[in-house]
C-alpha cells in the first residue's frame, strides 16, 4: 500500500512542468544544486527550536543525553538518582510520553510504557541535541515526526577526517568508563563508537522530613553497561546500529527506616538493539523523496527477591519487545512560494512477557499495527511572512493472545505555523498544534482487568515568540522567547489497587498549563580568547483541572517548578577551555494536593568542567578533562525520595589520533 501511494503521488507530480526549486518557507540553504538538483532548507525560525552543538556539549559537565537535556528551557529531566538511574524528559508539563526521542532521524519507541531512557545515551559520539516543540516545519520527513507534542532529535557525529579516539573517564562511585570511536572518511564515511561503564553508585547522602533526619549511604545504584553504535553514510543513503546491554540495581525511595532490611534489593537487566536506515534522493527540481525503516528487538528483566528484602513479594517478570517500521515522504516545491508534501508511516509492534508469579492468562501477548498518514502545505505570500500546515491521521489496531478481536481507533490532529522574517534581526512565530498519544501496553494489558476502552491524551498548545538576532565584534548575540498555553484532557491515570505491580487505569485527568521560556547566548571572541554565554529561564504554572468538587481542584501538578534556569559561561584559549554552569529548579509539590507535607524544596547545582587539549605525538592529540559535578554539596532530590549525589569529581582522559 506504501508503495502504491507513493508511486501515484509521484506520477501526478513529476507531470508538471520543471520550474526552479525554492521552497521559500524559512530560511533556505542551497548546496550542491548543479550536481543534484538537491535543495535543504532550514526551518529553525519557524518554531521554538533549541540546539546543544557538539562545542557547547565539549565544555558541560555532562556524560549522558539527559545531563545536557537539562540546559534547555522548559525541560524537566525527572532523575531517579545515580549514575545508573533511570532518566527521562518532560515538556512543558505534558508528560514524558509526550516527548518524542529521535536517533539520526528515526523515532526511538517503546510500546510497553511510551518512555525512553536518556541515560542510557552517551554524548561521546554525539553532534548535536536539538529540541523542537510542536514539530520540525519541514516538509520532507516522516509522519512520525509529527506525531508528538514536543521532540528531541539526537544526532551523531559525521566524520570530517579518518581517525581514531580513545577515552577514559573515572573519578566517583568508583566510575570506569573507557570508549573507543573509530572514523573513516572517504566516499564512504563512517563512525563506529563501543563504550563500557561500570559505577558502584554509592554516595552519601542526607535525609530530611518532619520530625526526621538522617545521614546514610545510597545503596544498590551500581550499573554495568556496554553499548555500541554505528553508522554508515553513502551519498545520501544512512544507516545507523545501536547496541546495548546492562545491568543494574534500582536503589528504590528512602524510607524513614533506612537499613539493610528496607533498602531495595531490586534489579534489572536490559538488552537493546536496532537497525535503521533512510535514503534521500532528488528526483527532479521540483521533487524529492525520502525512505527509510528500522527494525528494533528490546528483553527486559525485573527482579524483586523477598529473600534478600523482606518488606517485598516476589517479582521475577521478563519482557519482550519487537518493531518493525517503514516510512516513505516525498515533497513537491513547483514554485518560490508553494510547497507540498506527503508521508505514510508502517509500524507493528510486539510485546510479549514471562512471569515466574502471575498466571500466563493474566499477562497476555499483545500486538500494534500503526498507520500514520501527513500532508503538509508551505505557503510563503512573501514580504518575510511564511505559512505551514499539517493534518496528521493516525490509526492504531491492538489485539491480544488472549483471543480479543483487533480494536482499532483512527485519530485526525492538525498543527498551523505561522512565522515572518521580514527583518535581518528579527523572527516572529507562532503555531498550534493538536496532538494525542495512544495508551501503552501497560495502561491497557497488564493493569488489573486491563482498560482496552481507555481514550488516548490530548493536547493542544499555542504559542508566540520572537528570536532577535544581534551582531557582536567577532561575535554573536540571540534572546529567544516564547509564551505559551498548553492542556492535556483524557488524561490517563494509574490508581494504585490491591497489588503495588498491577495498578487500574483510567481515563480522568485534565491538565492545564500555560508559562513563558526564556533563553539566550552570546559569543564573542577577546583577545584570542572565545568566550561564550548561554542561560535559559522558563516560568510555568501547570494545574490540575480534573475535578471541581475536589478540595485540590486548581493545584499544581506533581513536578512542575513555577521557575526554573540554567546558566553556562565558558572560556576557551590555545588549549584551555574552562566553563561554570549552574541549575535551578524552584518549589515544587509531589501531587497536586499543594500543602506544606508535600511541598519539594528549591534546588540547585553549581558545576565546574576544565579540559586541556595539547599534541603528543605527530598527529596524536592527548587531553585531560576535569568535571567538578555539585560543587557546593547540595542536597537534592529530583523525584521525591531519591536523594542526588552531593559534590563528586570525575577525570576524564583522551587520546586522538
């Protein structure tokens, strides 16, 4: 059927008559148009667009995707403590399975609970961090890419030379990190990166509560990991591989008693692993095509052992995760002020479990087929004023091997973008957008009685802004600014039941949020010193609107801070960089019932980050770097009962040839 659809959207088009290719819709680069008739065109102004370039990542005290995450504003990363906990992003309040993670292009999912695992990304081989509310304002990519409320995109380095690069980074909890990169750049590029990770997770910590304080050490945060990835560019076909295995402890909340009888003893193994790829081609002036597909297997072993924990029953459950997923967008440009696009996404999903304690009935094998569908329209009437739109069909069907039939579900969202450059220094935008996400197999198979009737989350956000753009001698200035509302209504709830590992679901919540995000950076070069400043501000006040007749009606959500920031000022001479950066995350409740017991403390963290890079050996380069991670030892928690690392020092040392 993909190919079907494709074939005849490209027989009606490549009818036309050739007329010169300007899409005309942001900011328009033109590369490598005699060779190939190729046109990309970047949509930065567009939308609230945030990027962490590879030269920024080089001077944060950050080893994974969720360190450096949290430097954008309106980003909450929730952080269960440690190196090997788990770490995931959430976005203006939406809620993390509202924030897509793509890696080179393609969408990273889990269909067992709609959450990724930033943690488990590294930044060593990473070019850049970009985060995109709403959606990319182009018109050649996947419907996937506009299937979510917020998304970040990752996105590997591209070898600019043939080389290789060793690393080895240790210092706290015992951490050992090493990691080899190996380049080739020819008419074939490509990248390989394998790492290894070890850390005891132990630190000390300090507990407070009413009436209570105490002083202990975190236990059971040790990780093993070993990851690998690689990627191929040919002309313009790209594939990608990602390997990774671990296993760790989840250390579990502090309770008042802390001794060995109520720590958690609780552990989990990971096994990850998939395959993608996309080739792009221009097949005349006026179009291009782009397709793609990935295949992913994911296992997952949860164990809980009353023997070593005798305040837990007995969990030993495995899970099984399979995708198969195939795209295909084409885009049709016939003038300088008119573009068009088309894009049909495949995706079966499969999920199987064990359990050594639940009956095999009660956890049945559950299958997805997704089809998502997106035309999309770039109108520029000119003058600097720029149009897209985009409607989006989603449909879903589910069955079980418990003998269910399919039930399936088909969803229309649509999005319109309105942006004007018609000034050098200054972009407006806006846009609004309706989205949803479907339940999990969680929410609808492995609660009690499941909830196969559950309606998906809404949302739907608007949002104005400016970036204003300023030239500085040798360097540059930008202040971005957006304000925004935003609500989720059918909001899916967990309800705790008799069972703490089997919850009911329903659909109940409503949420409504609106706030302001804030962020700028300027750069600037003194006396062969490049200095570099970037701080970001976001205020948000998201509230609970679920039930009128509630004493907590209008309350904050849980984990939503009415301020928050960042800041990073680096500088870099010769061989020396040097950089400060500082977190704040304000008051915060753990539910929406805001009274004084449930109140979360404001917090903060300062970081210091020093690195030196000189030549060895010919054309080996060695350095050393030095990351002073909560240099004022603060306590903290980012989740309520999972106390945070005080101050603690990693080395980092790398050779480059």
């Amino acid at each position: 059927m993909i190919g079907a659809v494709i074939s005849i959207f490209l027989h009606l088009g490549l009818s036309s008559p050739a007329t010169p290719l300007l899409p005309n819709d942001s900011t328009v680069a033109i590369t490598d148009s005699v060779k190939a008739a190729r046109i990309t065109f970047v949509k930065t102004a567009a939308l609230p667009v945030a990027t962490i370039d590879r030269k920024t990542i080089e001077s944060l005290p950050a080893s994974s995707i969720a360190d450096a995450a949290r430097y954008f504003a309106g980003v909450q990363v929730k952080d269960y403590g440690g190196i090997g906990g788990l770490k995931t992003i959430n976005t203006r309040s939406l809620g993390s399975q509202h924030t897509a993670v793509f890696y080179n292009g393609v969408k990273i999912n889990n269909a067992q609970n709609g959450q990724v695992d930033l943690g488990r990304f590294s930044l060593e081989n990473i070019e850049s961090l970009t985060l995109y509310q709403a959606q990319k304002a182009e018109l050649l990519q996947s419907a996937s890419d506009l299937a979510s409320a917020a998304s970040v995109y990752i996105k590997t380095r591209k070898p600019e030379k043939s080389g290789v690069k060793a690393a080895y980074r240790t210092g706290a909890f015992g951490t050992q990190n090493p990691s080899v990169t190996a380049s080739y750049n020819g008419k074939l590029k490509a990248s390989a990166n394998v790492s290894y990770l070890y850390s005891n997770g132990r630190y000390r910590f300090t507990f407070h509560e009413s009436g209570y304080d105490t002083t202990a050490t975190r236990t059971n945060g040790d990780v093993r990991a070993l990851k690998g990835e690689v990627s191929l560019w040919y002309e313009k076909l790209a594939l990608s591989g990602f390997w990774y295995s671990s296993e760790r402890g989840l250390p579990g909340p502090v309770v008042r008693r802390v001794s060995d009888q109520y720590s958690s003893k609780d552990r989990q193994w990971d096994r990850s692993a998939f395959l993608q790829g996309g080739w792009e081609t221009s097949l005349s002036e006026q179009w291009q095509l782009r397709i793609g597909g990935k295949y992913a297997r994911d296992y997952c072993k949860y164990l809980q052992d009353p023997t070593k924990n005798a305040a837990v029953m007995k969990v030993n459950n495995k899970y099984w995760q399979s995708e198969a997923y195939l795209y295909a967008a084409a885009a049709w440009r016939p003038s300088q002020w008119l573009g068009a696009s088309f894009s049909i996404d495949a995706r079966r999903n499969g999920f199987s479990s064990w359990s050594e304690t639940l009956a095999a009935a009660s956890i049945p094998e559950a299958e997805r087929l997704t089809g998502l569908a997106a035309a999309q329209l770039a109108i520029s009437p000119g003058l600097g004023w720029h149009i897209h739109t985009s409607l989006l069909a989603s449909h879903f069907k589910d069955r079980t091997s418990a003998g269910d039939a399919w039930s399936s579900r088909t969803k229309w969202t649509p999005t319109v973008i309105l942006s004007y450059e018609g000034l050098s220094w200054l972009k407006l935008r806006s846009f609004y957008k309706e989205i949803f996400r479907a339940p999990t197999f969680n929410d609808l198979y492995y609660t009690i009685g499941g909830r196969a009737s559950l309606s998906p989350e809404y949302t739907r956000q608007l949002d104005f802004g400016a970036d204003v753009s300023l030239p500085l001698p040798e360097g540059s200035f930008r202040l971005s600014a957006d304000v925004y509302g935003a609500s989720v209504t059918d909001k899916i709830v967990a309800i705790p039941a008799a069972s703490q590992f089997r919850w009911s679901v329903i659909n109940y919540g409503k949420v409504r949020a609106r706030g302001a995000d804030v962020s700028a950076a300027a750069s600037a070069k003194i006396n062969n010193m490049d200095i570099g400043l970037r701080a970001t501000y976001s205020y948000e006040d998201a509230r609970d609107r679920t039930d009128r007749a509630s004493d907590w009606y209008d309350g904050r959500i849980a984990y939503s801070p009415t301020h928050s920031g960042s800041a990073v000022a680096s500088i870099a001479t010769g061989g020396l960089t040097a950089s400060v950066s500082w977190i704040y995350t304000g008051k915060r409740y753990r539910n929406s019932a805001n009274i004084k017991e449930n109140e979360l403390k404001p917090w903060y963290t300062t970081d210091l980050s020093f690195a030196w890079k000189g030549i060895a050996v010919s054309r080996a380069f060695g350095s050393i770097g030095i990351d002073i991670n909560n240099l004022f030892d603060q306590d903290y928690e980012v989740v309520t009962r999972y106390p945070m690392p005080g101050r603690h020092i990693l080395i980092k040392l790398t050779i480059e040839y």
